[in-house]
C-alpha cells in the first residue's frame, strides 16, 4: 500500500516571499500522478498543481511550482509570492495509473499561514 | 452539473440516531469516491463506486456504515447508529474514468455533528 507523509504540520511565510511544503511518499510503484490539493477555511477542497511520474519536468502553475524527486520520492511544493489567500491547509497525494480506478492518497496535510 | 452536489451541508444527530448523506457526482463521471475526513484534518477512504458497482470498500467499516449508487439517483452514504466518533466532514469525489490522470473532483463536504 502507498503512503503518504507531510513531515510539517504548520508553516508560516512573510506576504510575497517564498515557502516550499514537503511530502514523501512510498510506492513500489513506477506509474502514477502526484497532486496538492489546497483546503481553505471553506473546506471546499481545491487542486494545486499535478505531476505525472513519468515526467521529469516539474510541474508549474503560476506561483505555485513542484520539485519532484522520483528516486528519493518527494515532491515539494513551492509558492512563490505568497499571498493572504494562500493561508490554507495544503495537501499532497497520491494515484495509482493503473486504470484500476484507484482512489487518492492523502498526506496529514500542511497548515500554511501567510503573514502581512 | 459541472460540479459535485453534496447534501446536506450540515446534519446534526443524537448518538444511536441514523444519518444519511448524498452525493451527486458530476454528469458523464463514472467513478464516485467517499472520504472522511476528522477533526484531526486527515483524510479516510471509505468507498468508491464504478457507476452503481462498488469499486473498492477497503476502508468501510463493515458495521453500521453502507452506501449506494443507483441509477438515475444521487449516491448514498448511510451510517447506522451514529458515534460520537462520527464526526466528521464526509467528502464525496467524482471522476471520469480509472486513469490516474483524471484529477478527483470534490464536493464542499457534508458536516456531521454527533451528539
């Protein structure tokens, strides 16, 4: 089975600066995606940025950008000029692409808080 | 829709009452997953469903929760005599195929409050 582990459960960032969010994971895997959902105060649960495993380039969605590490399986998430309305819980997770319809694996999840 | 339906958003329940959540996934996905998700903010798989099928129910516990997917009908998670421990924000995915690619689409959460 895959886990998922987010060594950090709160971190903190000074408004427009820099703050990377870690994540390991395990697999015996070599196929699979690689996601961080953002979870508001709302709850409503909100997709980052995703990472195919077969893809060395790291993802990038505006501010946001991945560091993936397949052989040390971590992928990192970076936020580059943070914003107030980045404050959130961050989540990292897992799927299988062995079109077996497999669900997600979640990380403990990450509190972010932004500082003005 | 283009998004996922989850009702209530709220439901409060006497310890040993039955609660009953719903999900209506979004239309052309196949695939429906459930999670719970504690205070603690960790994330539980519960049950997914090809369609009406039960996919994969590795993370039910085997009593007092059950769920459905019927056709033409929102999906269903029920939990039997509710716990304290039940509490939780329940969240239901959808997605359109088994790909790993296909990104999980969430519902807002249906929050239940045992008493």
């Amino acid at each position: 089975a895959q886990t998922v582990t987010q060594s950090q459960p709160e971190m903190s960032v000074q408004e427009a600066e820099t703050v990377t969010l870690s994540c390991t994971y395990d697999t015996s895997e070599s196929d699979y995606y690689l996601f961080w959902y953002k979870q508001p105060p709302s709850r409503q649960m909100i997709l980052v940025i995703r990472q195919e495993a077969y893809k060395q380039q790291n993802a990038t969605e505006n501010r946001f950008s991945v560091n993936f590490q397949k052989a040390a399986k971590s992928f990192s998430l970076k936020i580059s000029d943070s914003q107030l309305g980045d404050a959130a819980m961050y989540f990292c997770a897992y799927r299988s692409n062995n079109n077996a319809g497999n669900m997600l694996t979640f990380g403990g999840g990450t509190r972010l808080m932004v500082k003005p | 829709g283009e998004e996922v339906a989850q009702t209530p958003k709220h439901l409060v329940r006497g310890e040993g009452q039955k609660a009953k959540l719903y999900c209506a996934p979004i239309k052309g996905h196949s695939y429906v997953f459930w999670y719970q998700q504690v205070l603690k903010n960790e994330f539980k798989f519960l049950i997914s469903f090809q369609n009406e099928n039960v996919f994969d129910e590795t993370g039910m516990p085997k009593e007092r929760f059950s769920a459905k997917c019927l056709p033409n009908s929102p999906c269903s998670l029920e939990i039997q005599a509710t716990k304290l421990e039940d509490s939780a924000v329940y969240f239901c995915a959808s997605s359109p195929s088994p790909s790993g690619a296909n990104v999980l689409t969430f519902g807002a959460g249906s929050r239940l409050t045992v008493l």
